[in-house]
C-alpha cells in the first residue's frame, strides 16, 4: 500500500502536496476546535424542508477546547441545518460522498461574517463550498473588542 501511494504522489506531486497542506491545516483547525460532523443517511430529509434533522442524531458540534472560540462553536452550532441542507443537496445528486473543509472565516468586532472561504479539496467539482460560503456569510457572532479570523473544521459524513 505505500508503494502505491509513493507511486501515486510521484505521478501527482502536486495533488499530494495540495492534499497533505490540507491534511495540516486540517489538523491544526481541529486542535483548537473539533471538526463540526454531519452525516447523510441516504433519505433526503432536509431536501423535504425538515431541516430539523440536522440536530437530532449523530451531527453534531463538539465543545471547543479554547474557551475563546466557545461563541464560535455556538453560532455553527445554531447554523448546522443550513450547512446540512448543502450536504444534502450534492449527496442527493450524487455529487459527493462526504469529506472534509475547512470554513474561514473573517468576522468582524461587530459579529458580522466580513469574508469567507471554504478550503474543500474532497468537494472539487460540486457545489458545496459554494453553499457553505453562502450560509456562513449570514452567521452573526457576537461582537467583540476586535475583528478575528478563524478556521473551523467540518466532516461530511455519508451512510
């Protein structure tokens, strides 16, 4: 199995270097704060308009390990229906069996979500990240004494 991955990467350098930054950065994300986890279980139910789905179950939104990103955790916390909505969309259509992204986000003193990029190397090709950014640029943080950024993980989970 390693030979074929040190074959696969020679053929792809730059897909296994682009693929272990995110790894990285993944990691470094998720020390800080634990990966947001959403699961699609092959029925739709969100597509139906009960987006209540997206808190009952196995999603979730684990408790920081930075208290200072504790409001961070509760607005995705609060917002986890939208981003499910997204998953179940492109799972539906059959775009995407799950993965992993990074949210960046850039929120200003006043709460307000000024910019924001998803880094979602596993959702290439699909509209994901598109309708993430989409949603989270509608967060609302309560304010603080400066702007901040910060990089929160997601797994995207099928079956």
């Amino acid at each position: 199995m390693a030979m074929r991955t040190v074959l696969l990467c020679t053929l792809g350098v730059l897909a296994c270097s682009r693929t272990n930054d995110f790894d990285r950065r993944f990691e470094q994300a998720a020390a800080d704060v634990p990966a947001a986890v959403l699961h699609h279980d092959g029925m739709g139910e969100s597509m139906g308009g009960n987006v209540r789905g997206a808190r009952a179950g196995r999603d979730h939104v684990p408790d920081p390990r930075l208290a200072a990103l504790a409001d961070v955790s509760r607005v995705v916390r609060q917002n986890l229906a939208g981003v499910k909505v997204c998953f179940e969309r492109e799972s539906v259509a059959g775009r995407t069996q799950g993965g992993k992204a990074i949210v960046n986000l850039s929120i200003a003193a006043n709460g307000a979500v000024s910019e924001v990029r998803v880094d979602a190397p596993d959702f290439m090709g699909s509209e994901l990240p598109g309708c993430v950014r989409a949603q989270a640029t509608r967060w609302r943080f309560p304010p603080s004494k400066s702007a901040r950024a910060v990089s929160y993980p997601f797994v995207f989970m099928a079956g």
